[in-house]
C-alpha cells in the first residue's frame, strides 16, 4: 500500500508540474489553427477579389 501511494504522490506532482507546459502547447496550438484558417481565407478572398477585378 506504501509504494502505491508513493507511486501516487510522483505522478501527481508530475501531473502539477507539467500542467502549465500542456496547457500553454494547446494554447499554441489552437492559435495556429486560427491563423492558418485566416491565411486560408485571406488567399481565397484575395482570388477571388482577383477576379473580380478582371471581370
């Protein structure tokens, strides 16, 4: 019962610990996915502004 509760004890200051570094990755993460959707929109408006153009 001992080592499972020291076993216990690690992964939850392990968990503590990188909490912060996991959540910060994500926020990352999901600031990419909205840049790169308004790249994409950006480059698909811009085509399509092109050709209206020449129209």
């Amino acid at each position: 019962m001992n080592t499972a509760m020291n076993y216990l004890a690690v992964l939850f200051v392990f968990l503590l610990l990188a909490a912060p570094s996991l959540y910060g990755m994500a926020h990352d993460r999901r600031i990419d996915r909205q840049l790169r959707a308004a790249a994409a929109a950006r480059s698909t408006d811009s085509r399509h502004v092109r050709y209206e153009r020449v129209a």
